[in-house]
C-alpha cells in the first residue's frame, strides 16, 4: 500500500440522464469500500494530490459535475439538488451500490442531500468545510455580494506570498496567492455556486434531516473558513451520533491546499479506520 496505488488513474465519461459526466478513477480496489469525492466551488478536472492520498487505499472516483467548466449550470441543472440527483444517477450508471462519499463546500452539501435521503447508498461519510445548513446566526457568506479582495480573505488563511513545495526534488517556491491558479479557479466558481443557491445559501429542511443520520462520520474544518463559519461543523457534530470533528488551525475554506499533509492524514487513518461502533472522539488539529 503506496503512493504507487493512488497515482495510476485513468479519465472516463458516462452518460447520466442525457448528461455527459466525465470523471477520474484510480486507486487501490478491494480492500475497503469505493470513495466517490464531490468537488467544490472550484470544481475539478484533474487527479489532485488529495485524490492520491485516498486512492493510496480505496478505489476513488472524482467526477467533474456537468455545467462547472462554463460557469453555466446545464438545462434541469438549476439546484443544488438537482445536483445530488445526478450524483445518485452517476452511481447508478457507474454500477456503485455503496460507497463512502466525501464531500467539500457544496460538493459538502450535495452529499448530505444524498446521505439523508438515499442513506443506504452512502457507507461512511466525510465534509470538509461543507455548505447547506442553515444557522442563521453564522450564515454562510453572501457570495452574491462579495467583491474579490473580501472573498479572497475569507477564502485563504493567508494572501499575499506563500512557500509551495517544488514539484521536483527539494525547496520550495515563491507563490502570490491572490495572483495564483487557485484563487482564480474557486472565483470562478462562485459564479457558478451563485447560479446555483439564486439567493437561498441554506436549506432548513436539511438542517432537521441531519439529525437522523445513522452513518458514521468525519468532519474537517478551517478554524478561520470565513466562507462557511466553523459554528457549521459544530452544528453537525452535535447533530449527528457517529461523528468526528478534526479543526485544523491557521485554515480557512480549503484544508486540502492549506495544510495537504493534516488533510490527507485525516482521511486516510478514517477510511483505515475499523468500523467497531465506538464513539468517535472530537479532535484538534494544529
């Protein structure tokens, strides 16, 4: 069990109700249940370093959700529920009974929709930083509004310049945050989130569905996300049984870019983890 087994991937696309869907899939097979990751704001398109880390032990699929690309959800695409429909379809047609489905930002909030409404689909689950409850004294930040500098803030613990490790061999290079590919990709993607919420950032409904939740669960937070305040992850833990809330500090909205090595642990030592019933602890990360 090595980086060997989760960096060979391949791309594929399928049909799903008259969508073509395409997605990545690679990792180890067999030894525990599929992991199908649901992307957020900033959408997918490539087999990022997070995938590796799970495919390290599970077979993995990342599909990228029709419609992100052009900023432009697809005709029938309109909601974020028409969205957790098509993932049901996606595993339908990938031929998937189950799987533990990890979910971030409103990739987060597409998979509690699956996870509480078709719970025998969804084995274990894990959200990172997820959008779709409503607290209204801790709303999600009105991205409708948001000019780039304050979404930036909010977005990344840190702007300005930041070390980001060579692809090759040793050291580090220099990067500005709020001139870099990432940046602009989840602001991308804020168009396309907007399109998608038409005003409505929370859905009440599902904040009471969570408490029947009887799955086993991880929650990963940025102690300083400024798009979906941490008072969301706290909401969950205390909403639902079987839970695990790791806060990772000096993170904000993308624990996977900020802190890579915490985040890929985290979900590594979950998905190893034997399910045996015990209550999972509330842990801190630094």
């Amino acid at each position: 069990m090595g980086a060997g087994d989760g960096a060979i991937f391949t791309r594929k696309r399928v049909d799903v109700n008259g969508h073509q869907v395409s997605y990545l899939v690679g990792g180890r097979e067999g030894d525990i249940e599929p992991v199908l990751y649901l992307h957020g704001m900033g959408g997918a398109g490539k087999w990022e370093a997070f995938h590796m880390a799970i495919g390290t032990v599970a077979h993995t699929f990342a599909p990228a959700l029709p419609g992100w690309n052009q900023s432009t959800p697809p005709e029938g695409m309109e909601s974020v529920q028409a969205y957790a429909d098509l993932t049901l379809s996606f595993l339908d047609a990938i031929e998937m009974d189950q799987v533990t489905l990890i979910g971030h930002s409103i990739g987060g909030w597409m998979a509690l929709y699956l996870a509480t409404q078709h719970p025998e689909r969804v084995s274990r689950l894990v959200l990172a930083d997820s959008m779709g409850l409503d607290l209204p004294k801790s709303p999600v930040a009105d991205l409708d509004e948001i000019d780039e500098e304050t979404f930036g803030q909010k977005m990344f613990a840190k702007l300005g310049m930041v070390a980001t490790p060579q692809a090759y061999g040793f050291g580090a290079d220099w990067q500005n945050v709020r001139q870099g590919p990432e940046f602009e990709r989840q602001w991308k993607g804020r168009d396309m989130v907007t399109k998608l919420f038409k005003g409505a950032y929370s859905d009440p409904a599902l904040t009471s569905a969570v408490t029947a939740l009887d799955v086993e669960t991880l929650l990963i937070w940025g102690r300083i996300d400024g798009i979906v305040p941490l008072a969301h992850g706290e909401a969950l833990r205390q909403s639902i049984p079987q839970c695990q809330l790791a806060v990772m500090d000096e993170v904000a909205h993308l624990p996977m870019t900020e802190k890579p090595e915490t985040f890929h642990r985290l979900l590594r030592d979950f998905l190893l983890r034997e399910q045996d019933g015990e209550e999972l602890p509330h842990v801190v990360f630094s």
